[in-house]
C-alpha cells in the first residue's frame, strides 16, 4: 500500500500515541488537513529508519524512476542528505577535495567525518558575477597530484549551470575516486529532454536533490541517491548514516508529499507542465531580448533558472525596483544581475508579471557594467573538525589580517562560505567583517 493510501485509510481505532493530531485539531485550524494525516509509527505504518512496508515501496518505485540502485526519502532537507552520503564514504583522516562553491552543509560534513579537506576552484564569469563549471582537466590534474578518497561538486549551480559530470566521473573512476553530486537544484532533470541529464545518470556515485527548490514539494523533503556503481557501502550503510542525523519522528505528511511530488513528474501531466514552463521562458526571453535584456545562456545552462541582466542598470538597481514597484522579489543579485528561479507550479502569469516589469524598468545609458572579482583560493590553517568549537578572542577588524577566523561569512542564498572557520583572513575579506572579529585564540 502506497504512503498516500495509508495515510487517507479510514482507521477503525482510538489513537492515544504521540503525536496523536489525527484528531480535531484544537489551534490552528487552517492546518486541520496536515493534523490530521500527522501520525506516528502506529501499529500498521512503517517507520523511515528502517522501511519494511510502504515507505520501502515508496523508495523501491522511486528508485525505478530515476534509475538508482537506491533512493532514500529526506524529511530534513538536503543538507541531511548530504550529511548521510559524507558519513557513509569518509573516515576520519580521509583526503577529501571539495569545490569551493559547494553549500556550507559540505563544510558541516567534514566536521562531523573530520575528514580532511582540499578545496578546488571553479571556473568563475566576471560579467556575470557567478562560479560556473568544474574543469576536467584541471581536476584531474589534482588528482594525479594528490591521493583523494572522495570529490564533492555542486551541479547544477544556484544559476543553473551544469559541469560535464560525464567526463569529471570518468576522471573520478580512473583515479579511484567516488564523486558525490549536489544535485539540489536539479530534480526536475529526470522528467525533461529539454533539461541536462542527471549526475546518476552521468556515471555520479552519489546525488541529493531537493524536491522542494524547483519540483514543487514542501520544504524540507529531499532524496538521497545511491548508484548502482557504489559496491563498497550497502545501502544498509546508507541507511545507518542516514538515521544518526534524521528524526526519528518524520512527519509522515512530508513523505506522502515526496511520494505523490514524484508520482506526478513521472506522470504525463507532470512531463507537459515542464514542457510548458521551459517553452514559456523561452517565448520571454525571445521577446524581452529587444528590450536590452540578456540572459545568461549556454549549452550547460537549466533554462529553469532565469539568470539577467538588463542594459543601463546595475544589478542591485534592478532588483530594488523589480521589489518596490512591482512587488516582484528576485532570489538571488548582485553588482550586475539577478536571478529568478521557476519551477513546478509557477504559472504564466507569473512570467508575464516578470517580463511586463521588466519592459517597463527605466535606464541610464551612461551606464557601465563593471567586471566582478572572486575570491583568492582560501588560506586553511585549521581542518574544520579541529577550527570546532575553539576557543576564541575577539579582535579589532584592523588587526585581523591573517589571524585565524572563528566564524564563516556566508550570505545566504546561496549558502557558499566566502570565509570558514580555521581559514586565515586575507585582505579581501575586511569588506565583509564587523569592527570586531571572532579569532581563534
């Protein structure tokens, strides 16, 4: 029986366990739907840390769609996810490379695995302000320079952009390498042609999606998936890494919402509406192009992710006015653009509110777009599971140079740590500091 019909299954039975919101909900009402399908592991339901019934058919049927050798469901967001898959393949002492653009849940990882970390720049796009693609040759010139137990990547990027995972998991396989994909922002790319194939399917031994990004689901539910070329770990590894981090109460409400999320995009009416969506987009772009909006665009970008800038104004501009104006708020800018994502259940309408807005935002044709800069590769004097839990002083700003940071600066979205604790503060970092600085005593 499937997650959803167990849940909607009259039960003939007076429940007094915990939680019991089966019953008429006292507050909040509006959320008398949720309540009422939040059970426990009652007598009958199956339980996430070890699946025997309906969530393991759940897994089962998910797993045949998106071909894995196993997918486990995440009621606690990617980060969990990605927590689990470093647990499983990293020991303490293990080498581990990380691009740099990687979400801090990779720097949390590494604490809890004290793994022991290099980090791998990606290529960079000074117009765009963005990092883009991991370089093969680069990396594997990397690896043939050091012995690594495991790489960690994020493709696609928080723009949508897509690195040759095909060629960077051969480089991985050739030097004995597993590769673990933060696929977080790409889990619509089994339902489309029109989108990149998956990391899976590109030869990835690990990826994490998150459904709720892009795919339509609530927040926090997740998958984390399993190759069939992992032959080291079982997926009974997996499971037991996954259960150190994951609740032990999953809200059952959130693992229906996966199952019946992934029903749906597997479906024919789910496959249209991405179809729709990407043609949509496309139909924008084509027409606002003569408006003196760019997109960025290439053969490695999620259309998905609508990434512009437009002739005559910042980026920081724009997106003020975009707010204030038209009640439209982006995702994510910076000096020179901005980033609107779509997805699962954005409409028409919606896009036609953007591409109106966008006609309409007055310029200045003196105006000059300004290259950006990126960070210098980072200075790691502690490894992250000995910069935990330091003691620290604080310090004025104007003393901190090369001193040892106890904090990260991290702007969230997109989560990429530009300073992580145990890492020396460099010039460019003063910009970004308080008056006073937390260093490691």
């Amino acid at each position: 029986m499937s997650i959803i019909k167990l849940l909607t299954k009259k039960l003939e039975r007076t429940i007094f366990t915990t939680p019991s919101h089966n019953q008429k909900p006292i507050f909040s009402k509006e959320y008398a739907p949720f309540y009422k399908h939040d059970f426990s592991e009652i007598d009958g339901f199956d339980n996430l840390q070890n699946p025997v019934n309906s969530i393991l058919m759940a897994q089962g049927k998910v797993s045949d769609i998106l071909k894995t050798k196993q997918t486990f469901f995440v009621v606690q967001g990617a980060t969990t996810a990605i927590l689990a898959a470093m647990k499983t393949i990293i020991s303490p002492g293990d080498r581990v490379l990380a691009a740099r653009n990687c979400h801090k849940s990779i720097f949390n990882g590494l604490i809890v695995t004290a793994g022991i970390v290099d980090w791998f720049m990606p290529e960079t796009d000074e117009k765009w302000g963005i990092y883009t693609t991991i370089d093969p040759k680069k990396l594997e010139s990397t690896l043939e320079l050091n012995q690594y137990k495991v790489f960690i990547m994020t493709s696609p990027t928080y723009e949508g952009i897509n690195s040759n995972i095909k060629e960077i998991s051969e480089i991985c396989k050739k030097h004995d390498v597993y590769l673990i994909v933060d696929e977080a922002h790409g889990a619509l790319y089994n339902f489309s042609d029109k989108l990149p194939k998956t990391a899976i399917e590109q030869g990835a031994d690990i990826s994490v999606n998150s459904l709720h990004k892009t795919a339509g689901a609530l927040n926090q539910t997740a998958l984390l998936n399993v190759s069939s070329s992992i032959k080291q770990f079982t997926t009974t590894d997996f499971q037991n890494s996954l259960n150190l981090f994951q609740t032990s109460s999953p809200s059952y409400p959130f693992l229906a919402n996966i199952e019946v999320c992934l029903n749906y995009l597997s479906s024919k009416e789910g496959k249209k509406e991405i179809e729709n969506l990407i043609s949509e987009i496309e139909k924008t772009k084509h027409e606002l192009k003569r408006f003196g909006v760019e997109f960025y665009e290439d053969d490695n970008h999620d259309p998905t992710k609508i990434l512009l800038m437009k002739d005559g104004i910042s980026g920081f501009d724009l997106s003020d006015i975009l707010f204030n104006e038209y009640n439209i708020e982006d995702e994510l800018n910076n000096q020179n653009s901005c980033l609107y994502l779509t997805g699962i259940g954005t409409t028409k309408q919606k896009i036609e509110k953007l591409k109106t807005a966008l006609k309409k935002v007055p310029t200045n044709p003196s105006f000059e777009l300004q290259t950006m800069d990126f960070q210098p590769y980072p200075i790691v004097k502690l490894q992250p599971v000995n910069a935990f839990n330091r003691n620290f002083i604080y310090i004025n700003k104007n003393d901190s140079l090369l001193k040892i940071s106890n904090k990260m600066i991290l702007p969230y979205p997109p989560g990429v740590g530009l300073l992580y604790p145990g890492e020396a503060i460099q010039k460019w970092h003063l910009n970004y500091l308080n008056n006073d600085v937390e260093i490691i005593a």
